[in-house]
C-alpha cells in the first residue's frame, strides 16, 4: 500500500536536500546498478559534485556500497573520438542496508508527483486533451506506460525534456508515448495494442477532453 502523498519540498525538507533526495531514488529504483559518480550527477540532473557529496553521505550511512572499475569514456582527440580507461570507484544500494524497507515505502511506494503538478509541468505541451498515467505513478510494476499523452500540436521536443526533468526527480527512466488527437482516435478504433494495454490495465486519467467513449475490451 502506498503511504501518503509526499511531493519534492516536502522530502528535500526531510532529508535535507532536493539533491540527496534525487540520488536516493536513483539508487532506490536500480538497485543492482553500479553507478560511477557522473553518471549519477547526469541521471539526476545535479552537478558532479553535489552528486558525490551526496554518494559519500550515503557511504557512511550505509545506504549505498563501492568497488573499484574501470571506467571507459570517449573524448574527442584531434578531430577523432578515442576511448580513455580509468580506474575509480562506483556505487550500487546496498541490500543489507538497516533502513532500506522504509526509505523504499517512502521514496518509491510513494507518489512522486501530484496530479496538479503534472498537468502543470504538460500545460505549454500542446492542446491537451488527454493524460493517462500509470506504471510508476500507480505502483503497477507491470504497466506498458508510466504516462500518455494525448493532444494537437504537440512539441514533442518539450515533453522530452519535461519526462527528463521528472525522470531525474523520481530517479527511474520512465516510459511514455504521445499521439495527435487524431491518431489516437483512429488507433483506438482499430484497436491498437499499445493503446488497449494502457486502457484495459489499471491507470487512472488526469485529463479527458477527448470526448470518446472507450469500451472495454471484450474476452
């Protein structure tokens, strides 16, 4: 069961910062990844040095553990791009953890986002006239999508960016699709599997102007 609604203020005020709250998820959610310091820093939209501050907190708290690997990047070297190794450490959550169970009901079973701040987030998207989340909003492990997005004139280019901003707010990669109004109409006519998956599965609508009447999938 989920606990009850926390949003980002709230949680930055109760573990000190937006930043740690962001590495824990990322932690939280992949927890058999070993991540290096700059990957962290990319995932969750922090800088390299907030996101190792944060790590070597969690270090000593026990939340998350280190090994050494070598790391393989590519810089760009006279015109070519070449592959440099190095050794350093990496981090992975650390299931012997004391607190674990409850940092999971509180940062992953947890809502990540209200309804009002969704919408909000998709307001200059487009024309809206339908979101749908699911998967992560709803802790349904099994869902296709975690949000649809339904609209006219949609930039997609935008909501990119916004699932990327929530991505590293909630610290999972999420899943989402975005059709016209008039595509959508028409896949769902036809039945589409995608779409039937998001509708015949539990979900819940933030939004729906659409006007159409969605039947259920018959046996």
């Amino acid at each position: 069961m989920a606990v009850n609604l926390y949003n980002m203020k709230t949680l930055s005020k109760l573990f000190g910062s937006e930043d740690k709250v962001k590495v824990m998820r990322l932690f939280l959610f992949n927890p058999d990844v070993y991540f290096f310091a700059d990957q962290v820093a990319t995932r969750s939209k922090v800088s390299e040095k907030a996101a190792l501050a944060e790590i070597v907190s969690l270090e000593n708290a026990g939340m998350v553990r280190s090994r050494s690997s070598v790391q393989v990047t590519e810089v760009k070297k006279r015109g070519k791009l070449i592959e440099v190794k190095k050794k350093t450490s990496c981090w992975q959550l650390d299931p012997s953890f004391e607190y674990l169970p409850q940092m999971q009901n509180l940062l992953i079973n947890s809502r990540p986002l209200r309804k009002e701040e969704i919408l909000k987030r998709l307001s200059n998207v487009g024309k809206l006239k339908m979101v749908i989340i699911a998967g992560v909003f709803i802790q349904d492990k099994e869902s296709r999508v975690d949000i649809l997005i339904v609209g006219d004139q949609l930039k997609r280019g935008v909501i990119d960016k916004i699932m990327k901003v929530m991505e590293s707010e909630i610290g999972k990669e999420l899943n989402y699709t975005s059709f016209e109004t008039a595509d959508f109409q028409y896949r769902l006519s036809m039945c589409d599997k995608l779409v039937r998956d998001i509708l015949d599965y539990p979900h819940q609508k933030l939004l729906d102007k659409t006007g159409f009447k969605i039947e259920p999938r018959r046996a």
